[in-house]
C-alpha cells in the first residue's frame, strides 16, 4: 500500500492554500485528516501529484456558537466533537454519532471537513448535517459563500464545493425547545461502515412530530432525506396505521445498491427498522 | 494527471520518543515507515497499510494514530511515541507483564498496537469497564486470541491502577 510519487506542501494560509489549488487544479488535493484520503492514496484509487496539508491553518479548527448557530470548524477532529460540551448541549445528535465513526485512532486524526467535503454517502456526518439544516462555509478566490446542506451534497463523492475552494467550517442551528435529535445505525463490527443509517431531528409535543428531517445513510448515492416519510409521519398524532403508512413512503422513496454483504432489499429492511426504532425513540420521554 | 516522474521529497524534522529527528523523506513516505526505516523503531507494525488493522498504532502529540495514515512530513513539528519509548511506564510495563500473565498474545504482530492502545485507555479512561474496553480496542484486529485474553490483560491493569499501583506515576494532565 504505497502511495505513487506526490509533492507535499504545508499551507501557511488559506489564501495560500487558494493559491495552490488554483494553480495546480485537478491535480491538487487538500490534506486534512488524511483517514480516507491517505488510504486511497496507498491504494492508487486517486493519483494527485500535489498534496496542500492544510493542518496548520488552526483558525480552521475548533467549536463555538456565535450569531445563535453552533459553528465547526472544518479541522475540527472527530474527537472533540464526541467530547465537546457544546456539541452535548446544541447538536446531541453529532455526539450520538461521533463514536460510529471508525475507531478512536481515527477519531483522533480524522476531521469534520475532510468527512463533508469527501460525501461518502456511507460516512455519519454529511447525514447529520444534513438532518441538523446545517449551512456549509467555503472560501473561495472571490471570498466566502455558504451552502445549504440540502444544497451542498450532489451525488457520489461529489459536492458543491469546487476543486479551488476550500471548506472552511460548518455551521448548525442550535437545539430549539422541544427539539430531539436520534442517531442510530446498523453495521456488521464497531466501527465499519453503516449497512444503513438514520439521523432524526424533530419537534416532539406528545405524539405529535414537526419540524421533522430524516436523513439517511449507506442508502443511496449521497445522504439522502426521505421527504415522503417524514411528510406523513408528520400529518397528525402518531398512529400504528401513521407508521405503517410512513414505511411504506420510505420503501418506495428508497432506492438502495446491494453492496458486497447485503442486498438491496435487505437494506430496506433496515431502514425500515431504523424508522420505526427513531420515531419510537424521539416520542419517548426523556427518563 | 501530471505524476511527478522523480521523487520529491521534504526535510521533516520529528520528536521520536524524546528524541529531535531530523531526516529527508520522500513526500509520500507514511509515519510507520519512517518509524521502521529511518529511525530503526522496528516495534510499530504494518499489518494492512491502510488503516483498519491497528498494529502500526503510535501516539501523535499524545493521542493515538494509524502510523499508516499519516504522513512523516505531516508529523514534522509534532511529537510520536512509539511502543519503545513507553517501556519504562509503570502502566505500560504492567499491561506487557499482564499480556504474558493473561496469555493475551499468541504470534504477537498486533501487540505493539494494542499495547499502546491499551495504554491510551489506561491513561484517560481509568473507570473504564469491560464493553469500554472491548469499544476502545475495537479498531486493533488479533487474529490469534479472540480478543478475550487482550480484554482480560487490559481490565487486570485497570484494576491494578484502581488500587494505586502505579501511583508513583500519576497521570499526567490529559485531555479526555
């Protein structure tokens, strides 16, 4: 697992890592973590000749909230999500996510922008964020713009970040009154990537959902929202025969591809029983 | 794609178990050959080389890495510990004695990972209890034991710690 020949720069700045990716385009990638991009590196799956480490650039890195959003920066590491207080205050759902996420080795290294800026429809972020109506931060040479999460993710390993822009941080409402956030997924080990995988946000007044997002994981060619499902489940109080016909919009919004160990109706199935266990969950008061 | 035909290469300079390294490596060299080649640290291992086995587990500024999955040029400036530099540790010292005493190892290629793994879980998760441990370690693949003697070796220190054997070395001020 030897990666081919690149060339390896350390950005002072993100003007300067502009710089770089302008002038070098396709054949530039950004460093960050290096958990995904590395390992498809050892396994020839990419071959830039330029590799732009920005992990130096710190103001990229940390959590606040600010203006009354919870503001990640992109540098963010996996851990400090899963340990932050305010991440356990304004955004649970990141923090029942986090330990999903590979191993703690990886957790260490791997980074919150790195994960959103990648899209692996099968990774636990890009669908939080998703569920959360996260905004998306990118600077570019003309300055900085921001993206709706709906927005930002458009099919496999494909954003609307451009090859000479850089993320630079992630932006999330804050918990509101009422608000619970569920995140669950099915996988074979700790650890491995989700066979299927929810991230739920919604107001909850008795058996009542609204404001509800149901965004899906390992279940499609990005994360996915199952707009069908959560329009029914929100169309009046929770009933046995709600839920059911909530299933039933989600199996005919779903389309999953069979991977290796599953196949694609086996992952319905999944997602069906995740639905189920999220609604159950979030109508559940808290002990 | 424009594949550099040469092999460019940077001066990276890298505290290794206390000790200042200074070398050029090629730019795509990863930390755990640069641990085994150019420092002669042959105790971090390469089992897969693409981060899902755990046996090239080193600590990077104090937290646990894929020696794999990181660049010795991305390391230039920061501080690796390997699983030699720990020897001395009381902590350390007690959970290879436990792995011996617990029969944790059988060819020993994961060893080292799961030493300094385990070694992490000592130092910041001190309460940790037997399903911690198992979650914690779950990313250092043995294909020898089937993991119950390593989870035995690691709760034994852990119960050793909570009795104060290593309170002649306390903790050092860690970030969880």
């Amino acid at each position: 697992m030897k990666s081919q020949a690149f060339d390896y720069v350390r950005a002072e700045s993100a003007q300067h890592a502009l710089a770089l990716l302008a002038q070098h385009g396709d054949d530039a990638r950004v460093l960050a973590g290096g958990q995904t991009l590395l390992a498809s590196l050892g396994m020839r799956l990419a071959q830039p000749s330029l590799l732009v480490d920005i992990g130096d650039l710190t103001d990229l890195a940390g959590i606040s909230v600010d203006h009354g959003v919870l503001r990640i920066g992109a540098l963010t590491r996996h851990v400090e999500i899963e340990e932050s207080p305010l991440v356990a205050l304004h955004a649970p759902l990141l923090a029942q996510a986090a330990p999903h996420i590979a191993h703690r080795a990886i957790r260490n290294r791997g980074t919150f922008g790195g994960a959103l800026a990648y899209a692996d429809p099968a990774a636990e972020w890009p669908a939080c964020v998703l569920a959360l109506g996260g905004t998306l931060v990118l600077l570019g040479a003309g300055g900085e713009r921001r993206v709706a999460a709906d927005d930002f993710f458009r099919g496999l390993f494909s954003t609307a970040r451009r090859d000479d822009e850089l993320l630079l941080a992630c932006e999330l409402p804050l918990l509101a009154a009422g608000e619970r956030q569920r995140f669950s997924e099915l996988a074979r080990r700790q650890g491995d990537y989700a066979i299927a995988g929810l991230a739920a946000r919604a107001v909850v007044q008795g058996s009542q959902l609204s404001q509800l997002r149901l965004a899906w994981l390992s279940l499609g060619d990005r994360p996915l929202r199952s707009r069908a499902a959560e329009q029914v489940l929100q169309g009046g109080p929770l009933s046995a025969q709600r839920i059911a016909d909530a299933e039933a919009a989600l199996r005919a919004e779903l389309s999953p591809f069979a991977d290796l160990t599953h196949s694609a109706a086996a992952k319905l199935q999944m997602a069906a029983t995740l639905l189920r266990r999220a609604v159950a969950n979030l109508t559940r008061d808290p002990a | 794609m424009n594949t550099p035909l040469d092999e460019p290469t940077t001066r990276v300079r890298i505290e290794v178990n206390g000790q200042p390294v200074l070398r050029d490596v090629a730019c795509r060299k990863h930390l755990s050959d640069f641990l085994r080649d150019d420092c002669g640290l042959k105790g971090s291992h390469l089992g897969c080389e693409h981060g899902v086995c755990g046996a090239c587990t080193v600590r990077l500024d104090g937290r646990i890495v894929r020696g794999c999955l990181v660049l010795a040029a991305q390391a230039s400036g920061h501080r690796v510990e390997t699983v030699e530099s720990a020897t001395p540790g009381l902590r350390l010292k007690a959970l290879q004695d436990a792995f011996v005493e617990y029969n944790a190892l059988q060819c020993g290629y994961c060893t080292p990972g799961m030493l300094m793994a385990a070694l992490d879980l000592v130092e910041r998760r001190p309460d940790a209890d037997r399903e911690q441990v198992r979650m914690w370690i779950s990313g250092n693949y043995c294909r020898c034991t089937g993991y119950h003697a390593i989870v035995d070796a690691v709760c034994a220190v852990l119960d050793l710690q909570r009795v104060g054997a290593f309170a002649a070395e306390p903790l050092p001020q860690v970030n969880p």
